[in-house]
C-alpha cells in the first residue's frame, strides 16, 4: 500500500490536506505529522512514496532539512504545500530537492490536481502571488516535458555527462543521447549547457 505522511503544524489545515489527499488516492495509506521529528519517527520505519511538508513547521529549517530529506529519502516524492508565495524562496525549496511547489492558497481542488502530477512525476510549481496565478517563464518550459524528460533534465543540470546519466538511469549511453536529444529538440535549446542552464533558473536538482 503506498504510504503517504502529511505535515503541518496547524491542525485544521493538516486534517483538511489529509482529506484531499484521501479523496484524491482513496487506497493510499495516509499518515500525519506535526514537526520534523515526527516526520523522521514515520518516514524512518519505511520509506514513504510521498512526502507532504508545510514550508514553515517546526524543525524545518529551509533550504538545509528539504536538501537533508532528499538525501535521506531519495526515492520519495518531496511536495511543498506552503503559504509561501515569494519566488526566491521557492527556488531555494525547488533547488534544496523539492520535487513541487503547490500554494495553499489554491482552491481545494487545484492542491489536489497538483499534488496528484507532481506523484505521477510531472514538475509543477503552482502558487498565488498578489491574486495571480505563479510561473515563472523557465517553469512554464518545463511543464510540457515528459517524466523522463523532467528527469534527464534534473541529472544534466547537475553536470551529468551521457554516461553517468546512462548509468543512473539504467539505460545504455546510446539510449542516454536519444532522451538528451529529445529533451533539447523539446525545450527549443541547441546545447546541453543551455539545457542546464534553464534548468538551473527553474531550480531543478537531481534526484540521486
């Protein structure tokens, strides 16, 4: 059963994430945390397939305990939900390892479409600044990419060449250039540096 552990230290809000959650994965397991400790007593007796965090809790210090569960937790899907609506901010969550960034002051709905792609391996970067729908122009070039895609694009811009990628992937090098030249042909770049370098501006980190 996946296992999926929600954290926020406002009750209300914890209990109404949970519900969404529930709804939108009726057969996932759902577990709930207040801080940081309680996130690692649940997450360290099995390795959770997502990971729910407010930005702002107790025990969560930015970017260093999002880089530290990355590490720790490095085939979880790491989800901010958090009222943080400042962009600087949320590219140091996005380069720490976040895998997305949902607002919570989305509509119910929307926080659940989100946290649904970002499971299924699409980046998403979703939030409301000053009543305005938040994207920044890299961003929104990455949405249209695939899981893979998203994927070799996070491992090139932490300076991968095809033959590492080939080898974190589990892929052969030749198959590592096709998915390298399908993924510039689809951001519209020439060269893998540009490639990074879109990918550095959107705050993209490999997920090792």
């Amino acid at each position: 059963m996946e296992r999926i552990i929600v954290a926020d230290d406002h009750p209300i809000f914890r209990e109404g994430l949970a519900r969404i959650v529930r709804r939108m994965m009726p057969a996932a397991h759902i577990e709930e945390a207040a801080n940081l400790d309680a996130v690692l007593a649940l997450a360290r007796q099995a390795p959770p397939e997502v990971l729910i965090l407010d930005l702002m809790f107790p025990g969560l210090s930015v970017p260093a305990s999002i880089r530290s569960l990355r590490q720790e937790f490095n085939r979880s899907s790491i989800i901010i939900v958090s009222m943080i609506d400042d962009e600087a901010q949320i590219d140091q969550v996005m380069a720490a390892g976040a895998d997305g960034f949902v607002g919570k002051s989305l509509p119910p709905d929307e926080i659940g479409d989100a946290i649904l792609a970002i499971r299924a391996g699409e980046f998403v970067v979703r939030y409301v600044r000053g009543g305005i729908l938040g994207q920044s122009p890299e961003r929104a070039r990455l949405q249209g990419l695939t899981p893979r895609q998203q994927e070799v694009l996070r491992l090139l811009t932490a300076g991968l060449s095809n033959k590492e990628i080939a080898r974190e992937l589990d892929i052969s090098p030749f198959t590592a250039r096709l998915h390298v030249s399908s993924l510039l042909q689809a951001l519209g770049v020439a060269s893998r540096a540009a490639a990074a370098a879109l990918g550095a501006s959107a705050g993209l980190l490999a997920r090792r």
